[in-house]
C-alpha cells in the first residue's frame, strides 16, 4: 500500500510549481499569454471532478485592450493597476441553468430532472462547482508554466452588467489574472497552519 502511494506522488518540481513554491502575484511581466495556453488550461480543468459533471462555469477570458479597460473599471482601486498589467483576467463565472446541458455532461441518468423547479438550489450548486472549476483553473494554469492573481474586490453587478449583459442567467463568482508573474510584486509569503490547527481525524 505504502509502495503504491509513493509510486503516484508527483515529482518535489511538480509539487513546488503547483503549490509549494507558487503564489498570487499582484504585478505581471511584459510577456504575452496566447490563445493556446488558454486552450491548454481548459483542457486540463476540464477534466477535474464536479458535482454529475454538471461544469455549470462560464469564462470570458479578458484579453483585449478594450475589455481590459472594461474590467478595471469594474474593480476596487486596489486591483485596477493589478487587472491593466495582466495579459489575461479570467471572468470566472457560472450559468444558473447549468442544468440544461446534463443531457449529454451526464447521460447515465436524467439528472436534469435533479434540478428543474429549483432554482435556489441550482445557484447553491452552480457557485460552489464553479468555485471547484475556479481553483482547477489556477492549478491548470500553474501546470502549464503560468501564475495566476485571484481576486474577489470587485462591483459583481458592474461585471455581470460588462461581460454576461448577453447571458442574464450567468453570474461572476470571481476573477483571476493569468500570465507571467513579477517577482518584485510579492511579499514574504503568509503563515500556513499546520495540520493539527484546523483539522481533525474522525
């Protein structure tokens, strides 16, 4: 048992660029992100477990000169500078009618009958996999050589009104500069608890 776990465990390189030495940057290097390491970290979030695969996240990918401006305009003072220098801010939101697309995400049963006439409970679900789907894509992001910045200061109403005027039932849950991060805009890193801090074994 012991043999076969170790067998599994990723390299101390991979572990590091994914967790143990990767951090949230809040200034970004002048190089560009293309389309295809966007493609290439929806392909590997993508296939991450959610909720009867239900993927109820909605991404607008905010590259442009003209939809950046749109962003920091939505954003607290604070991350303004943050959103103008980032090559990429992903809109990380979610479709409350997710729902409608079980068909053919989960054909093994007819899961959109779970959710129909529940509106309450298909925002609760869309929020918390789209968070799931959010986190997949910082990792899928750190995997494919990039940093991320995620930020929760922003107007959601402003946003919404900015990037899903055109889908009403989609709400942004949070947001996430992409690229490569500049050293000189972090800070020593924060405590992290160890494990006896906040966890238990039942």
């Amino acid at each position: 048992m012991t043999t076969q776990f170790h067998d599994h465990v990723l390299s101390d390189a991979a572990l590091a660029q994914l967790f143990n030495d990767a951090r949230s940057y809040n200034g970004w290097l002048d190089k560009p992100v293309s389309d295809e390491q966007l493609h290439a970290i929806w392909d590997l979030m993508k296939m991450a477990p959610t909720s009867a695969n239900m993927q109820p996240v909605r991404i607008v990918w905010v590259k442009s000169d003209e939809a950046r401006a749109k962003l920091v305009e939505c954003v607290s003072d604070g991350n303004k500078d943050k959103v103008a220098a980032a090559p990429v801010t992903a809109v990380i939101g979610y479709d409350i009618d997710f729902h409608e697309e079980l068909p053919w995400l989960f054909p093994h049963t007819d899961a959109k009958s779970w959710f129909e006439g529940d509106e309450e409970g298909r925002k609760e679900g869309a929020f918390r996999n789209s968070s799931l789907q959010g986190a997949y894509l910082m990792l899928a992001a750190r995997a494919v050589g990039l940093d991320c910045g995620p930020m929760s200061g922003f107007d959601k109403d402003a946003v919404n009104e900015a990037f899903f005027a055109d889908a009403p039932r989609h709400r942004v849950n949070f947001i996430c500069s992409v690229g490569y991060g500049d050293p000189e805009s972090i800070f020593d890193r924060s405590p992290r608890p160890d494990f006896d801090r906040f966890n238990r074994i039942a």
